[in-house]
C-alpha cells in the first residue's frame, strides 16, 4: 500500500485514453488487446502503478459493424481479454479494470472487469443505463443488469460507472454515502455529438457534490478524447486536469488526506438533513 506521511491511503493511477480500431472478428479484438497491454506493460515496466484503468468496451470498436458481431467478438468476463490482461496484473502486481463486450446468458452486456494483482477475476460492473441518444445505440443491442461492483485498492474504495450512468445522480450517490466509494472509475465511450459537451459538467458535479477522486474516461481519437481526472474540489487554482485527443497513458494519485481536508473545508456531505423525502411544502 502506499501512504503518504499521515498514512492516509493514497494509490498511484494509470489512465489509459486508448484508440480502438475495427474489431469484425475476435482476432481483430485479440490482436488489438495485446497491443494495448504491451503499451501498458512497458509503462509499468518505467514505474509501477496500484491501478491500470480501460474505456468503455476498450476490447471492440463502438460501431453497429462491431455491434453486429457481438455473437462472435462479446466475450464471457475470464475470456481472451482477461486473460491477456490477468497477465499484465500479475506481472506488475496491479489491479486492472478494463471494458470489454460481455456474452452472459440474459444477452450482451456492456461491462468494466477488475482484475486483482494476483490475476484473480474480483468481480464484473455492467451498465446499468443504456444509453440511446446522439451517437449511443445501445439498446438494439445491450441489456442492463442492475448490481453495483465495490473494492478495495491500497485501502481506497473504488467503484466503476460506465458512460451514460453518470448522468443519473442517484448511482453515485449510493455508491459514494451508502457503500463509501472514495474513487469513481467513469469509463466512457464518448463521440462527439450534441451529448458531448455536457459529459464534463456531469462528472465534475458528481465528484464536487460527493467530495471523492473522480476519472473520467474516454476513448482516443478525433471524434472522441478529453478525459478529465477530477479532484475532490475543483476551482481556478485547483483545475480537472483534462486529455486532448491522442492515445496516452497518463498518471495520477488519488490521496485520502486531500480528501479528508475538502470535506473539513467544505461541510457539503456533514451538513445535509438525513432525510429530504418527507420535508413539507410551504403551505401544507
């Protein structure tokens, strides 16, 4: 585990705003998933890291061509991906968390799997909110099946979302006050359409409002790209350090003790009532 001088937990991130080129066939996906974790395996190679963390559906293009092919390129969660990626976590002794097209047997699934360093499977989070707008085409494809995935890396809670799940603020709130989720993994597939330019609006009020470490991740490339990490507080002097539109691998640290000094600061989560339900209005 690594802390800082404080022994708050603290972990040491890669992102990975990654391309993802056609995928028709699953040696189209295989070929590109080994390229992905070389690039993160000599990344690792320079300096370790506690957490590696993927796009949505990192393993397949987003495309009707590739959703067309799910019955041949989805795959089941200890498929050809995972275990090219269980390799990488064991090699490094990190914890991964990649999006892949999963095959279960209430249909397709649009899903981010962890990978422990031990290259044990800890578990799968699929989508919950399918998404079918702008450029999403989710629905003539995917099903939703409701469960949330929470675990532990270096001592922080860690919880992943995927894409249009952060729009529905009551997710993140569960996860956040109910099962004490300190970092959201937002893993997104974003193009650019009319949806595009709220996405950042969205993810930073879900990580100001909870006061937790938020990624926010997309895929690379000209019609997509952008990510943002996003600190327990975001101001003038404090920024959401953004991506452009290249693929890159870029590192970050998640500290508790940031943490626990926002929430001293700003009394947001301390000062609410413990029920709005009930709160009478004016008049009755």
């Amino acid at each position: 585990m690594t802390t800082n001088d404080d022994a708050a937990p603290r972990l040491t991130l890669l992102a990975f705003q990654a391309t993802v080129p056609p995928t028709p066939t699953a040696q189209d996906r295989d070929a590109h998933v080994a390229r992905l974790a070389a690039m993160v395996d000599r990344k690792l190679e320079k300096a370790p890291a506690d957490l590696v963390v993927l796009p949505e559906l990192s393993s397949i293009d987003y495309s009707c061509e590739a959703f067309d092919q799910l019955a041949s390129i989805a795959e089941p969660p200890d498929g050809p991906s995972f275990r090219t990626w269980r390799n990488i976590a064991r090699k490094h002794r990190t914890t991964v968390v990649f999006g892949m097209a999963e095959a279960g047997p209430d249909g397709f699934h649009i899903s981010q799997v962890a990978i422990g360093p031990d290259g044990v499977l800890i578990g799968v989070y699929r989508k919950i909110h399918i998404a079918q707008f702008g450029a999403s085409l989710e629905k003539e494809y995917f099903t939703r099946r409701p469960g949330l995935l929470v675990f532990e890396v270096c001592g922080i809670k860690v919880a992943p979302i995927i894409c249009y799940d952060i729009r529905i603020p009551e997710l993140t709130r569960t996860l956040c006050l109910r099962h004490g989720v300190q970092l959201v993994l937002h893993c997104g597939a974003y193009a650019r359409d009319l949806s595009f330019y709220s996405w950042h609006h969205f993810a930073v009020t879900r990580a100001l409002e909870n006061q937790v470490h938020l990624l926010s991740l997309n895929r690379a490339g000209e019609e997509f790209g952008a990510s943002i990490f996003c600190p327990p507080w975001i101001d003038e002097t404090c920024p959401a350090p953004a991506f452009g539109t290249d693929e890159e691998i870029r590192r970050f640290t998640v500290d508790l003790t940031e943490t626990a000094a926002v929430r001293k600061t700003y009394t947001f989560l301390a000062d609410r009532l413990s029920d709005y339900d009930d709160l009478p209005l004016a008049g009755d």
